[in-house]
C-alpha cells in the first residue's frame, strides 16, 4: 500500500502568510498630512466641537440682536442674518456629519479588531487540530507498518 505524502503543521505554517492586524497597519503608512487630517476630522467631529459652534452662534446672534446699538459689530438684521440663514446648515450639520461618520468609523475599527482576534483563535485553534491529525496520522502510519510487517511474516 503506498503513502501519500502529507504536509507537517511547520510546511503549511511556512506556505502561508501571517494575520495582520490591518488597522495597525494602516495607521503606519498615513503620511504626516494625512495623520493631520484624521487629527482634525477626529477633534471636529465631535460633539464638543458641535456645542462649540452652536454656542457661538448663539452668542453672535444675541450679541448682535439684543446688545446696545454702540456695541454691536454686525447689527440686526444686516449680515447676521443672512449669514445665519445660508450658513445654518454648513455650521450645524458639517459637525453632526462627521461624528456620525465617526461613530461609523469607530464601530468599523471595533468590528476589524474583533474579526482580527477571531481570526487569530482561529489559526491557534486549526494549529492544534492540524497537530492532533498529524499525530494520528503518525500513530495509523505506525499501525499500518506493523500490519504490514505481520503480514509479510505469515
């Protein structure tokens, strides 16, 4: 009887490539412009920054509508409103839309880290069985040249 010939756990080890973890790597290759950029989009995505731009605008819109005529930079309901008007959306919801994007990009980076860790249980897990299959492997081998043996003895 002729014997495949089978592959040990350290040629199938050898003839693949290891798991990375991808996110890791991708934050290695950022160029220092594009780092800058994940900084601000980070920091202008925030809730922080939105309460920043709403309470300013607040203030502005006060300021201009209720302070004393003197004192007011911008008054009522010259440029303030206008600018208001056209800018409400770019103001509001540019901020709003980056920390969804954020919250998305986050839970996208939890999702990469968990299949990252299934996928490195995973290959401990598939070592070990190709382990326990090469060892019965040995062991069915041994039996088969015993047999073999006894068999040429008769």
């Amino acid at each position: 009887m002729k014997h495949q010939n089978i592959k040990s756990v350290e040629q199938i080890k050898a003839g693949r490539n290891p798991i990375n973890n991808i996110n890791q790597k991708h934050k290695e290759t950022l160029s220092p412009i594009n780092r800058v950029a994940v900084w601000i989009t980070d920091r202008v995505g925030s809730m922080g920054f939105f309460m920043i731009i709403f309470i300013w605008t607040a203030i502005w819109l006060s300021w201009n509508s209720l302070a004393p005529a003197n004192m007011k930079f911008d008054p009522y309901p010259a440029f303030v409103l206008w600018l208001f008007i056209s800018n409400m959306i770019q103001i509001f919801l540019m901020p709003l839309i980056m920390v969804g994007q954020n919250l998305q990009s986050a839970h996208s980076e939890l999702r990469a880290e968990e299949d990252f860790m299934i996928n490195k249980k995973a290959e401990n897990e598939i070592e070990t069985i190709l382990m326990h299959l090469e060892n019965q492997n040995e062991l069915i081998l041994q039996i088969l040249h015993r047999l073999e043996a006894a068999e040429k003895k008769e």
